[in-house]
C-alpha cells in the first residue's frame, strides 16, 4: 500500500505556503496525528527549525502536528517512527546528498513502501522518481550518485516551463533539455506544472490539479495528458 | 603566457554561429592556421562531426581551419599537437563526464596554461572555471567530479539572466540558485550575459561585449561591474 503526493510546487503566486493544497492534505493525511517533515533540501537563509515551523504553521490549519526529522540525532529512528512524511523543496543535489550523507535513502524509501504516507514538493517530489536527473537546479553539491528512491516508474521535472514565445535569451528551453536528458536515459519524464500534483496509490496515478502534464519518453514526440499511464 | 577567451553564448538571437565574436576571433587567433574543436558538451541531435562543420563554416569567414578533437583516436596527441582550441556549448555535465572519460582534463588545463590560445562558449566557458557547479545545465549524466580547469580563480554563469520583472513562476531564479551555491562554496561566480565575454591574458582580465557583469561573492551583496578583478 504506497501512498505518495507529489507536487510540483509549495507556494503558489500571491497565496500561503501549501494553501492550495490544504484541502486534499486534510483527506491525504486523514489517519495522521504528526507527520515528520523533512527539511534538508533548503540550502540556508534559514535554519531546519525555521523551515519546519514554515510546514507546521501550515499543517497546523487542518490540525496537524509537524516534526523535523533533523531533530532526531538518530535519523533512522526518526524514520521508523514516523507515522507520514513530508519533504519539502529548496536544492535536489542538496537534498539527494543529505539522504546519502545520512546514509537514510534506502531506509525512507522501504518505509514509504510499507505504507508510511510520502508527500513532496518540488525537490521532495524530485527524489520520488527514478534519479535526480532532471531537475532544474544548480549543482551546488556533489552527491555520491543521482540515483534517487524509485517510488514511481518515471521522472519529475517539477516547476514545468513551456517555452517563453518569442524569447531571445539563447539558453534551453526546459524541453530541449529534457530531450537531452533522453539521448543518454531511457526514463520517462512528466512535466508537473505549478499548481499541478500526482496522487499515487499503489501503481495508480491520478493527475491533480489545474493544468495537464507533459510527458517526454526517449525516441516520442512530447504530448499533454491529464492522465498519467506507464 | 595565458590566452583565454570565454564568451556566454556562441550565438546572439537572430544572428548567425559565431558571427558577433568573429572580428575579435581574427585577432584573438591572429597567428593560429588551424583550430581544435572540441565539440563533447554536444547531447546528441547532431553527430560531433557535424557540429564540428558549424564550428568550421564560421571559422572559414577569418580563414581558420578547425579539426575535431573526437576524430583524433589519441586524443591526448590530438591536444598535444594543437595549435589553439575552441570548446563548444551543450551540456556542461556531458563535456566534464566526457573529459574526465577519456583522461583529458588535467592534459588539455596544462597544454592551455603552457600558452596554447583557448576560446569556450556557454558549456566551454564554464569548464575554464573553479567548478562546473554554478552551471545551469541539466544534470543528465554522472561525472566523477565537479572540478575543472581552475584557468581562473573564479566560477563562470553563462547565459547569466536577470530575474523577469512581475514573474508569477515560483522556481529559483538564477540569482537565488547563485546565492544557494554560495551557502557551500566560497568561489567568487561571475554573471556572464549573452553578448559578453572575457578576455584573460595570464591574470589580466578584461570584460568585452555590451553589457556589465553581475559579480557574486560569498557573504557580499551581488554588484554590476565593467572591471573583473580577483
């Protein structure tokens, strides 16, 4: 029984953090007393503990408790415990490397997979594919792999971008570099568009949200979709 | 005797290969008959020899010869025997994984800094630099190792864009991705925007083109300037 939401993004422009999400996480996480947040991908500015009052304030509106699994100086035993999950966003390389350097990747994902609810933003949604390989941020770490848990049978590209018309700026577009991605993986890839998640529920996916997801699978052509089948 | 020239972009938008950089290439190659094109940061598309014609169609307009360093089966003589170097844009994890694969790296640094005349554009550009950590490129393959060439005491961001004015999208832009790497990394970056380059003659380095550079150090306010000094 997995249990996974994945969205493209925390924040939508003008609102509260996690505010159009609220709703579906009182549904989500309707079992769930305290969900364990998980704040390693924000790269500083900000300490965890701030982070984490971030994603309590707004968890506190549907009457959810939130802890940082940076707070258990034993991480493994903050994962066993854990009755769900949430990561947040910030830097995937950071993020994917703190897992490794944790040496706590292997060990969230066998608990996710044992039914222990998963829910991501952004880089947090990153990591539930199959690697880190196509997300949009800079690589201000070097992590040990880009190998990421493999929940799902495809990749996120999270914050989704359609070409800007008429730009001249010469760098990629976001599907020139995801055809790129294609040319040396055979992973599949969907496009989640802000204000876009998936709700996964054992092997069925369910598109959620306001827009369509673009898909990109090596040797295809890109298409919309607003349901996700692999 | 250092000799680099490191542009943000080969192209300019509606311009042709090159064609912005051609009058400085003729003096910057002023004694050069044949110039070694690397053309690995290439994802696919386009075969390396055809890339390598684009390269040399834009260098017969100050008639220079250009020969692909993938056609050299020794590519360690092929930069041996070079003359001058241009590395191309693409994808800055694919050119590292690719120099790192065939054991060139430390061999094309050294033959650089023994005097042999190097001109990156975009992915080449970056690999001149500190690290290829502030590149903005897709991470779509796995190099061993972040480091380059360390020519400069310094990281290149090429492509270097300012945050758009009243945007609603809720990803990083590339001052904040700048300022994440700074959290980790004490190595001043270098905003290069398209149409700009840098001339670096041993230590002397001189920011030609038409716009300022956006200079980012840890712990300072990120500022404009027409003067790079280091």
């Amino acid at each position: 029984m997995k249990k996974l939401l994945l969205a493209s993004t925390s924040t939508l422009f003008g609102a509260n953090y996690l505010d159009y999400l609220l709703d579906d996480l009182a549904v989500f996480f309707k079992d769930i007393k305290t969900i364990t947040f998980i704040p390693f991908a924000r790269p500083g500015g900000i300490p965890h503990d701030t982070y984490t009052k971030i994603a309590a304030t707004a968890f506190a509106k549907i009457d959810k408790e939130v802890v940082g699994l940076h707070s258990f100086s034993n991480k493994e035993e903050g994962i066993a415990n854990a009755e769900a999950f949430f990561c947040g966003g910030g830097n995937t390389f950071l993020l994917v490397e703190q897992l490794y350097s944790f040496s706590i990747l292997e060990v969230l994902k066998a608990k996710i997979e044992s039914g222990t609810p998963y829910m991501g933003t952004s880089a947090g949604s990153n990591i539930a594919g199959i690697s880190m390989q196509t997300t949009n941020d800079m690589p201000i770490v070097y992590p040990p792999s880009f190998k990421t848990m493999q929940l799902v049978p495809f990749n996120i590209n999270a914050h989704y971008l359609d070409p800007i018309p008429n730009s001249t700026h010469n760098g990629e577009t976001r599907e020139t570099r995801i055809k790129e991605f294609h040319c040396f993986n055979n992973t599949p890839v969907v496009g989640l568009r802000e204000g876009s998640y998936l709700l996964v529920t054992n092997s069925q996916i369910r598109l959620m949200g306001t827009h369509t997801a673009r898909i990109f699978k090596a040797n295809q052509r890109a298409y919309e979709t607003s349901e996700i089948e692999f």
